[in-house]
C-alpha cells in the first residue's frame, strides 16, 4: 500500500495536505512572572435604569369601538384612552392591525384606497371627523418609521412646519426662536447648532430621525404618533430616541408602535397588545408584561410566537 494512501497513514493535524510539508505548531509562549499573579473579579453588574413610570395626565384622545378595513377588517372594536403625560406602546406580531389603529388616529387611513373606519376617535373630546384634515395632523402630528427629512436645510425643515400654519409666511426672525426651541426639545440643537443652514440630508439616520421629531414637535401638538421609531439606527441613536420618548411624554400624549418588546418596556406606560385586529388586553405596562390576564398575552411577551 503506498505510504500516500490515507487509509495507511493516520492523518497528522500539523500536515499541510496539498503540500504534504509538515506545519509547524506554534511556539509556547512562557511569560516569566516575578511575583504571584492576582485574580482580578468581574466588573460589578450595573443596575439597570428604570425610568420612572409616569401617573399620567388629562385624556387627550379616546377611540370608542373602532373598526377599521381595507376591503377586509384589519383592526375590530377597540376602545382605549390616550393621556397626555403617558406613553402607550402598540405591540404585537406583524399583520396584527397596530400601525392600522396608529395612522387612524389623524386620518391617515383615508389616503388608502377602499379603507373605511367605523366608530369613534375623539381628540379632547371632539370626534376627529368634525376636525379638518390640516388642523388634525398639526395637533396629532406623526414620525414615520424611516427618517424622512425634507430636501432642503436643517433650519428649513422645522421651519415648513411652523409656516404651513401661518396663513402669511413668517419671516426666518420671526420664527427662530420657535425652531431652535424644537430642535433643543428633541435634543439635536446642541450637534447642529453652527450648521443649520447645512442639507438635512447630510445628518446621520439618528440625527435625521430627531429632526422629523423636532419637525413634528414644532406646531406644539397635542398627541405625537411614533411609527417604529427606531427600527432603521443603531444601538446608540436608539438609545437617544428612547431617552427622548421619555422627556416628550411631559408635553404630548405618545403612541408608539414597536415589535421590540424589550423596548415597550423600557418607554412605555400603558401597553395594547394586539392580534389579528383584535385587542387583546391594555393596561400598565408592569401588569402586561408581568402579570398578564389573557393566554394569548402570556404566550406573546413570553416569547412563544411572533
């Protein structure tokens, strides 16, 4: 039998196959130490931050039976209330209807093709219905999943808000201070302070997602809609964002959507869980995550499906 043949020679882990050279292993290492070494212990574990829970404040909106379709039903008979001071997380699988509910609330499902909402929204009070288009998403205003800023400068892009509500053009003097207040509450005036003549496309995803905030948080509404926020940055504008939601929540009512359960907990107040259209519980976020009533609850925020 040849010596080659690999059934007669047992393989040799240091061989180099294809040039049959032997490889040599790498040489120890001996480190010569004059005193003996000390064990150093693990970094203690941080405690993790818990954001105090807010108490809430007066009811900013109400939905009373809502149902919503497009052509079939995608959100069924869901009553809940929105206060200001709070922030309530939408969560559930994807398909479930909580985007629906959340572009419901400031009409937005009226620019869909053969969509159709039954029952009632109010915003203080007053059936959103009997509010025009315009001045309803000014006071619910919206911050979409992707940033999109518009393509024209930092200062620009809050100020378009602040204008389209003025029936005479304010002048830039006029309006600064109201734009640079905005920017400061979402937390982005510090980083851009020497460049708000500078293209909003420029900025990072992150600093491009606080200024649709600080765009939508210019006319001062009075409930903020966060659509997956979060879900186009990184870690760190992630955790900026949250940190935002927390502070924004003194001044507006918030309903965020999110799939990221970690993340409701974090920022929310109140919780809906929802599936396949239906409501399938609401209530503090400690209780719906902790001690939820529903199976369907337990098995979601368990991990089970989604």
């Amino acid at each position: 039998m040849s010596p080659h043949d690999p059934h007669s020679v047992p393989h040799d882990p240091f061989l180099d196959d294809e040039a049959e050279v032997p490889v040599l292993p790498p040489p120890a290492r001996r480190v010569r130490l004059d005193r003996t070494p000390i064990a150093v212990p693990p970094p203690a574990r941080r405690a993790a931050v818990v954001r105090p829970r807010s108490a809430g404040g007066p009811e900013r909106m109400r939905l009373e039976r809502v149902h919503v379709s497009y052509g079939a039903e995608a959100v069924r008979d869901v009553s809940l209330s929105i206060s200001q001071g709070e922030v309530l997380a939408l969560i559930g699988p994807s398909g479930c209807g909580k985007t629906t509910l959340l572009r419901s609330l400031n009409r937005l499902t009226e620019s869909t093709a053969g969509a159709s909402r039954d029952g009632r929204v109010l915003l203080d009070e007053t059936d959103i219905e009997q509010i025009p288009v315009t001045h309803l998403r000014r006071r619910v205003a919206m911050v979409f999943q992707q940033p999109n800023p518009f393509p024209m400068s930092i200062f620009d892009n809050v100020a378009y808000a602040i204008r389209i509500q003025n029936r005479k053009t304010p002048g830039r003097r006029e309006i600064e201070p109201q734009v640079v207040d905005a920017l400061r509450r979402a937390g982005l005036y510090d980083e851009v302070a020497d460049d708000l003549d500078h293209p909003a496309l420029r900025l990072s995803g992150g600093q491009q997602q606080r200024l649709c905030i600080a765009r939508a948080i210019a006319t001062k509404p009075e409930v903020l809609l966060m659509d997956e926020p979060c879900s186009a940055l990184d870690p760190r504008s992630t955790q900026v964002i949250e940190e935002l939601i927390g502070e924004l929540r003194s001044q507006h009512a918030v309903v965020i959507v999110t799939h990221n359960l970690a993340q409701a907990h974090r920022v929310a107040d109140r919780v809906a869980f929802m599936y396949l259209g239906d409501l399938v519980e609401y209530g503090d976020v400690d209780q719906v995550f902790e001690a939820p009533v529903a199976q369907r609850t337990r098995d979601y925020v368990a991990g089970a499906f989604g």
